[in-house]
C-alpha cells in the first residue's frame, strides 16, 4: 500500500496567487480529512468528508479556502487568494472504521509545506 | 470545551533512558477516544495507539507503554530504554463519540542523545 499520497511536498507561491493542494487517499478508505500545522496554532482540522461528501468545514478559516473530493480517490484544497498567512503544513489524512474510523486512526500523509511570500 | 494539554514543550534523555511524556485532556464527554501519533524529523505523522474511555487497561507495545487514569484525566506514554530512532514530536488527541475532529495538543519534543 503506497500509503495517502500528497502533492506536492513542497510549494512556493506569491501572494494573492492561486494554490492547489492534492491527496489521494487510501484506496478503500472512506473518511479522508485536510489538517493545517503551524508553530503558533499546531494542527487544526480544516475540514473532513466522509463517502466523498464534506461532512464538517468548520475549521476552514475562510472563504478563500475550499476543498472537494470530486471521487474516493482524490482530493483538493485550494487557497484563492493566498496570503503569507496561509504558510503552514498541510496534511491530508485519510481512515477506514466501517463507519468508526476513531478505531484504527488516521494514516497521514507526509504533508505539503506552503510558503506565501 | 475540549482540550488537550501537553505541558513538556522539550525533553531530551540520554540513550537508554526511560522517559514518560505527559497528557492531559479535558472533556464533558463520557464517551472518547485518546490517540498518540509520531512526528519524526520526516515531518509525516505516525499513528501509535488508541484508548477508548471505557477501557482504562494499560498497555504495552516492546519499549512503549500508555498510561490512562480517568481520575486524573491524563493518558501519559513511557519510553522505556530510548533510543536516537525515538527522537520525534510527539502527539495526544482526543476525539469525542460525536464528531470525527481530532484535537491535538502542541506536542512534546523528544531528543534521544546518543
């Protein structure tokens, strides 16, 4: 199993321009979530789909950011337009529980490190 | 409200040391669930166990141990005999029955000197 695939690992980008961040899940799996890391918040769910429906974007921090998983195996966060504030790790995570994914975790990906300048 | 406290920002042993990171949790909730995950400098985050609040059973995993007192509201991990591979930060979670969210706390810095 190659395990939650994202990209890319790495991402510069000027302000006020457009950002794309990919994930492709687990095959099987049927929750897949987007958190956010930063040194001054930690790690802050964003948002989490189950059966490829977003079931909480709460912690989306605005309209700016968005999210789809337009199939099982793929998902999309993008930041229109991006800030210096949005510079952060992203990961993407995704779990199978048969409807209770608390009991197996979540396996992450390795994450993408965005920088805003 | 929920929250996770993980009070050891930093801790460094030397190799072969026993080490214990601590975690405290708040909640309201009577059904929860306790995850500790592994960030090594690689920078993914590793799954390493689940506690459910109905199971209060230590357990032990080769060199790792949990340990989770409802009473004291803590779900603390040892380290025995660490080694440089140890060296990562380290995470608590906690998630309630009604809601998939996870909320981490700001992590334990573990260096394991050699």
């Amino acid at each position: 199993d190659a395990g939650v695939i994202q990209s890319p690992r790495h991402e510069v980008t000027e302000m006020g321009q457009e950002v794309t961040l990919r994930c492709k899940p687990i095959s099987g799996h049927d929750y897949l979530f987007w958190y956010r890391q930063t040194m001054m918040r930690g790690l802050e769910l964003l948002i989490y789909f189950n059966n490829n429906v977003p079931i909480d974007d709460s912690g989306m921090p605005e309209d700016r950011f968005s999210a789809k998983m337009p199939n099982a195996s793929f998902s999309t966060l993008k930041i229109q337009p991006s800030e210096p504030r949005d510079s952060a790790v992203y990961f993407c995570a995704s779990s199978f529980g048969g409807g209770r994914p608390r009991d197996y975790g979540y396996t992450f990906g390795s994450g993408t490190r965005l920088t805003v300048v | 409200a929920q929250k996770v406290t993980q009070a050891q920002t930093e801790i460094s042993v030397v190799e072969k040391e026993d080490v214990t990171l601590d975690c405290v949790y708040e909640t309201r909730d009577t059904t929860y669930y306790l995850f500790w995950y592994k960030q090594p400098p690689s920078g993914e985050l590793v799954f390493l166990i689940r506690r459910n609040s109905f199971d209060e059973q230590n357990e032990i995993s080769g060199r790792y141990s949990w340990n989770f007192q409802k009473s004291t509201s803590s779900f603390n991990f040892t380290i025995t005999a660490s080694q440089v591979v140890d060296s990562a930060v380290y995470f608590c979670a906690l998630s309630s029955s009604g809601t998939y969210k996870y909320i981490f706390g700001t992590g334990t810095r573990l260096k394991v000197l050699a």
